[in-house]
C-alpha cells in the first residue's frame, strides 16, 4: 500500500533523497549513520523537520521527529520505516 506512496532515490552509499507523496508532498533528504546502533536522519524542507530511525540489528528500535505538522508527519513516518529500513538494506550493506 505505502510503495507507491514512497519515493527513495540513491545520492551515493550513505545519502538518499525521499519522497512521500499523501494528502501533503514530504520532500527530504535521508542519511544513513552506522555506529554502534545504526541511524538514519531525515532532513524536510518545506515543511521543516528533522527525523531520526534508530536501528539495532536490523530491529526499529526509536523514530522521532520534531518539525512543522509533528504529529501528522511523525505518524505517517512510523507507518513507512519498515519500508524505507527493507528498501535501504536492499540496496546498501548496512
């Protein structure tokens, strides 16, 4: 259902650039951080707002957001993680 919704293009190994098209377009930048508990940041613009996906194993252990539309915003970030975490081990070797 949310593949189409959910667009994720591959700037280079750790960058992508996001697209989650639903009644408000997100446009956004994503980077993938591997440490001891993997993480990937989103950047919007337009609306403003910083996410986090924190992973352990390949588990979501934490997603937040603070920005523009919060609630909203973090609510259909929480339904698309599973994705984009499947999509970006698919492509990657996080």
């Amino acid at each position: 259902m949310y593949r189409k919704t959910i667009q994720l293009k591959k700037v280079n190994e750790v960058e992508w650039t996001l697209c989650i098209r639903d009644n408000i377009m997100l446009r956004g930048k994503l980077k993938v951080i591997i440490y001891l508990l993997e993480k990937i940041e989103i950047t919007f613009r337009n609306p403003d707002g910083y996410g986090v996906i924190e992973l352990n194993q390949g588990k979501i252990l934490n997603i937040s957001y603070k920005g523009i539309l919060e609630s909203k915003i973090k609510e259909k970030l929480t339904q698309c993680s599973p994705i984009l975490v499947d999509t970006i081990k698919e492509k990657t070797c996080f």
